[in-house]
C-alpha cells in the first residue's frame, strides 16, 4: 500500500479475486486497520466456501458474485 493511499477516519471496501482460505482479505483488513481506516465491505468474485475464508473475517460483509462448490460425486446405481 502506498503511503498516503488512505487517511485515518476514511471507509474503505476491499475487493479481491478470489476468497480461498482468507488470508489476504484479512491482511489487507489488518493494514488497513492500522492505519485508522475503517472496512466496511469486502467484495470478491469467487469464493472456494470448502476452504472456509469466509470465517477469518468475522463480522466484515461479504459480497460474493460467484460461489464455487465441489461436484457431487456420482454414484453408481
């Protein structure tokens, strides 16, 4: 993150590719935190709900546009 990018008391939505296993929303959160900024929202485009990064960022809102899910197996009859 650039210095001056963002000032103390600003809002700010964070948006990512992809939310797998949560880690870099939450350290995006973190540093954004740091520095007086409050998240309001993060936004991704996919999310692997299996790996549960949802979990990792508390009470922040997600938005989602696409939710993966693994196959069903089939089952031979």
């Amino acid at each position: 993150m650039h210095v001056g990018a963002v000032q103390p008391g600003e809002r700010a939505l964070v948006i990512d590719d992809l939310i797998a296993t949560g880690g870099t929303l939450c350290a995006a959160i973190r540093l954004l935190e740091r520095v007086g900024v409050k998240v309001v929202e993060c936004a991704c485009v996919i999310e692997l709900p299996e790996l549960k990064g949802r979990e990792k960022l508390g009470e922040t809102p997600l938005f989602i546009l696409v939710s993966s899910t693994e196959p069903e197996k089939e089952t031979e009859a």
